[in-house]
C-alpha cells in the first residue's frame, strides 16, 4: 500500500489524544499524586513527542511528493503570467513581488495542484498561477483541482 501524509498525520492525532488521556487520568489521581503516575506523565512526554515526530514525517512526506509543474515559464503563483523580467530580476506586474533570478526565464518549480483536460482530451498538470492563465486561453477545458494527494 502507498503510506499517505493523512495516515501519519491520522496515527498522530491518535497519539495526541491518548498523550491527552494519560494527563486527564493521572489529574484525577488522588493527592499527593503517587509515584508511579510520575512514570506515566513521563510516558505522555513522549508520547507528544511521538505525536510531533509524526507530524514532521507527514510534512516531510508531503514535500517529497510534491510534483513541480515544469511548465517552460515561470509565473506569479498568485495572479499567474503577470511576470517581466530584467536585468535577471523577476517582478510581477500585479503585487510586485520580486524575485532575484529570470524566473519568467525557467521552467515553473511550483507545485502542480491543478490537472486540466483539454477539448482534446489532454491532460496537462499545473500549479496555481499557470492555471490562470490556462483559464483564459484554453476554451472548453476542464479544470480538475487535486487533492493533498496528488490524486
Ligand atoms: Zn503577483
Ligand atoms: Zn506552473
């Protein structure tokens, strides 16, 4: 099977909770608290480290499975083929965002988030900014946003 981000973020919210009703169990605990409850307060210790070390997992899971779109040119991610570049400065003609490279120059490192089916029937994937553009000059396409997964 193909583990997902959602498994390991699924297993860390289970460790949370029980990290939670360990705590919620040794608080009902009679005072002064007996000592072995010290050893299970430790152990909801780790268990919230483990719930983060999932986390971190899941996030890292996400970022090796991110497909960059590699369209030829770069874009805005957000307002899409609003981009002039000069003297190796990229900035887009909308928000003025900058960047310090020809990026209008290089294929698109954003991740592909959209797939978009032509009238032809074929199926390109694209980011964000790209679909913009897509939008206005593809007629007739369809515009299919993908999930965490990439599916
Ligand atoms: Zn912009
Ligand atoms: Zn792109």
């Amino acid at each position: 099977m193909t583990v997902t981000p959602a498994h390991l973020r699924d297993l860390a919210g289970r460790a949370e909770a029980l990290t939670a009703e360990v705590l919620a169990l040794c608080d009902r605990a009679a005072q002064p608290e007996p000592e072995p409850l010290t050893t299970a307060r430790h152990a909801a210790t780790r268990l919230a480290r483990g719930a983060e070390d999932l986390h971190r997992a899941a996030t890292d899971l996400v970022r090796l499975q991110v497909q960059p779109c590699g369209l030829p040119w770069g874009v805005c991610p957000e307002h899409g083929n609003t981009l002039s570049s000069k003297a190796g400065v990229t900035t887009c003609r909308v928000c003025e965002r900058t960047w310090d490279h020809d990026r209008l120059g290089r294929p698109c490192e954003e991740p592909v988030t959209w797939k978009v089916i032509d009238r032809a029937g074929t199926e390109t994937r694209m980011c964000d900014g790209h679909v913009f553009g897509a939008r206005a000059a593809a007629a007739g396409a369809t515009f299919v946003r993908l999930d965490d997964n990439g599916a």
